[in-house]
C-alpha cells in the first residue's frame, strides 16, 4: 500500500508543466530547463529544500541540519512534512 498521497494537476497549465520536465534528457537540460524557468534564487530555495530533505534521510536532527544550512527549524520541520507525509516526490528522487 503506498502511504503517499497522489497531487493531480489542477489545470491544464501544471499538467504542462509536469509533462515539460519528461521532456529532458540530461541534467544538463534540466539545468538549464530550471534556469529559464526560475530565478537563482528559487533555484537555490529549491536546491536547499531537497538538501534538508536528503539530510532528514540520513538521520540529522531538524536542529543540525537548520544550522548547517542556515535556515530556521521551522523550515526544516515543513520539509520533514513533505518528506515524510507528501507525495513521495522526494523518496523517489533520494532512491
């Protein structure tokens, strides 16, 4: 049984974006995919949520990775949620 929920697209819109990312091949596309699409900023918000994520994996307490990151406890705790009780998006990238 899969103790994740499933999220479905809203719109059309976001079931082009999903569709937009199977498109790419390399992380090379990716990168550059994500570049066009996002700021640096929200690249690097990105980058640090799936950090938090694959840190939470390994066992770090909310206070180390929250310090090691530079972010609040708070942040950690919301990426635990998603983590632990979200999608699965994040156990199937970490696999």
């Amino acid at each position: 049984m899969n103790k994740f929920i499933s999220y479905k697209p809203k719109n059309d819109k976001e079931k082009f974006l999903a569709k937009s990312f199977l498109k790419l091949k390399t992380e090379q596309e990716v990168a550059n995919f994500l570049r066009d699409l996002l700021t640096i900023k929200e690249i690097e918000e990105f980058s640090n949520r799936l950090e938090m994520a694959r840190l939470l994996k390994k066992g770090l307490s909310y206070k180390a990775i929250a310090k090691k990151l530079k972010v609040s406890t708070t942040t950690v705790t919301r990426t635990a949620h998603w983590l632990f009780r979200g999608c699965g998006g994040y156990e199937k990238v970490l696999k």
